[in-house]
C-alpha cells in the first residue's frame, strides 16, 4: 500500500488501487447512504453531515459512494455540496439502475436511463466527470454488454472515468468487462456475510477488478453497539431484515463476542478488527464504512493502522468457521434483486 497524506491535518491513510487502470483510493472508503435514508433520522443538521464529510477529507479518506436512488437525490448533492472544496483531490462513486431513481420502482438500465442518470449525478455532484459510475443492480432485460457499451460510450466522451458493477454475478461480470473493462465491484462482504469468498473475490483476482464492500460492519452489527434489546427508529430498514430479528440478534451475538476477544488483545474495537480483516484479504479491497457521527469516522479510519498477524486471522477464520449466522441478509423482495 502507498500513503498520502491529505487535508490540514496531515493524517497520513494507506492508499489503494482498484482495477487494471490504477485507480488510486484510500484504503478505507465513507459510505454516505446513511446520510440520507434507510437508517433513521440523521442525527445532526445537513451542515453537520456536510462537515462530516469534510473531516473525513481532513483526516485522509478520499473515496466517497453514493447514488442516486439514496435520498431521491438528496444524497448525491449533500456529497457534491460537501466535496466540491475538494475537486480533483477526491474520487466519487455513483450508481446507475433503478426506475426513475426510486429502488422500489424496479430495475432500467437501458441505455437511455443511464446517459440520462449520468447527466444529473454529474449536476448533483459539481464535477465535469464521474469518477466510478456502477450498475447499482443487474437488470436483467437488458443485456449487460449494451450497459456496458453504453458506459464505455460515456467514458470516451468524457462524463465518466470508471465502469463499476454492484452485486452482480460471475457471468455478468465477465460479460461485461469484455466489452468495457470493469475497475470495482461492489457488494456486500463482512466477517457474517463471506458469500464472495467463494467465485466473486476469485473471478476479481483473475481479472484485476477491485473490490468494494458494502455493509461491512454488517450494517452496525459488528460495532459491538446492537443487541437484542436494541429498537430502531420507524424509518430504520433493519426493522424489516430478518437477520435483525430480536431473536437472530441474540443468536448473532457471538460474532461480536468472538471480535471483542481479539480487539481487547490488539488494543482495538470490535469494528476496527472487522475491517482490518477485510483488508488483510487482498490489497485491492477497500471497504466503504458509513457513519453519521466524528468519534464513528475516527475509528473507522484507525482500522487501517490495526495490523493482524497471520495468526490473529487463522484464529478469526477458526473461530468463524464455527459460527452459523442466523437470519437472511435481505427481505424476500430485495433479495430478488441479487443477480446470481
């Protein structure tokens, strides 16, 4: 890993390459969907969140996700509002793929609705070019290879640097890096969701694609911070995923109790341990953690300085292996939405 350092701190933050073309982001990325829905109100003003967003610049992350389905909009120009200081020095992810920019409404990808997608996020975010423009869901009535033509199209003019996908499966995305190659895949990946371990992280290696998880606190799971005892906001989305039932919580419970050991030994948090295991896997992971809160930033960013020995990780995947996490990631209806 390279360093840079960025901001008035001068905080120093490993860096990281995605895909075959090299692009350089920090090794812990800000995942700013929270922001804005599907976790409860913010706890703060949008001028705080958009010096959250700042501070986290300051502090050395330079590797920002959003979309347009996040907040009808909202999201993509708190995040455009927030970066715009910092044109050049940061790297803005967006996503392309849903009905009329609503995730209910079901999948468009035609060629039409992701020019059209592209031309507002590029308003939204105050940029000239989008750095990493992804398929936020395969849709399957479009053929992959004209979505990624259409992108590839969009890159030669200009409006886009990088072609990313988003939960997409091993055939999809072969069939797409053919056409336009593909610098980052994002999907869900943590220490209670290893599904990519098996043909995603491979097909990745094999064709120098970068990997972006997702939810890799387990949508605050592993923080240590939830229980069984614990309520969500009406608006929470958590209310509805079965693996946050009251009961499979409990049953969960484990998993954090099994980081908590190795934190307390490594001087670290249950969070900074699950991230540090995410990148111990490859050099071209780089998780997108959210967070609405400094103290929560802070120690995201501390994760990329815990150091996990060979024998820490054979002692995490040990003990994993004999964990059986209860409890689908998804309702029935998003779940469809997953492209196997």
């Amino acid at each position: 890993m390279n360093k840079t350092q960025v901001g008035s701190n001068d905080i120093s933050i490993p860096t990281r390459r995605l895909g075959r073309d090299g692009l350089e982001v920090s090794a812990i990325g800000f995942g700013a969907m929270g922001m804005s829905q599907s976790y409860g109100p913010a706890p703060g003003t949008r001028d705080e969140m958009i010096g959250l967003l700042r501070a986290a610049v300051e502090r050395g992350v330079t590797f920002f996700d959003t979309a347009e389905v996040y907040g009808a909009g909202h999201n993509e120009e708190l995040v455009g509002e927030a970066l715009a200081p910092f044109k050049g020095r940061v790297v803005i992810a967006t996503k392309f793929g849903f009905k009329g920019g609503v995730a209910g409404a079901g999948t468009d990808s035609s060629p039409e609705r992701i020019r059209q997608v592209a031309e507002t996020s590029l308003k939204r975010l105050r940029v000239d070019s989008i750095d990493l423009f992804y398929q936020h869901r395969v849709d399957p009535a479009v053929p992959i290879e004209d979505v990624a033509g259409t992108v590839k199209d969009l890159i030669t003019e200009g409006k886009v640097r990088h072609f990313g996908l988003s939960e997409a499966g091993v055939n999809t995305i072969r069939r797409a890096n053919a056409v336009q190659p593909v610098t980052a895949l994002q999907s869900e990946y943590s220490l209670w969701w290893r599904e990519p371990e098996k043909e995603i992280l491979p097909t990745c290696e094999e064709l120098g694609i970068g990997f972006v998880p997702f939810s890799p606190l387990g949508k605050g799971f592993l923080t240590g911070k939830i229980d069984d005892k614990t309520t969500f906001d009406s608006s929470d989305f958590r209310n509805i995923v079965p693996r946050f039932s009251a009961e499979n919580r409990k049953a969960n419970q484990n998993v954090v109790d099994m980081l908590t050991t190795i934190a307390d030994r490594k001087r670290a948090t249950p969070a900074q341990i699950a991230l540090a295991w995410l990148l111990a896997q490859k050099p071209w992971i780089v998780p997108i953690p959210g967070t609405r809160r400094l103290e929560r930033l802070e120690e995201n960013i501390g994760a990329a300085s815990v150091v996990l020995t060979a024998d820490d990780l054979r002692e995490i995947d040990e003990a994993a292996s004999g964990i059986q996490v209860q409890g689908e990631r998804y309702p029935d209806a998003l779940q469809k939405l997953i492209d196997r």
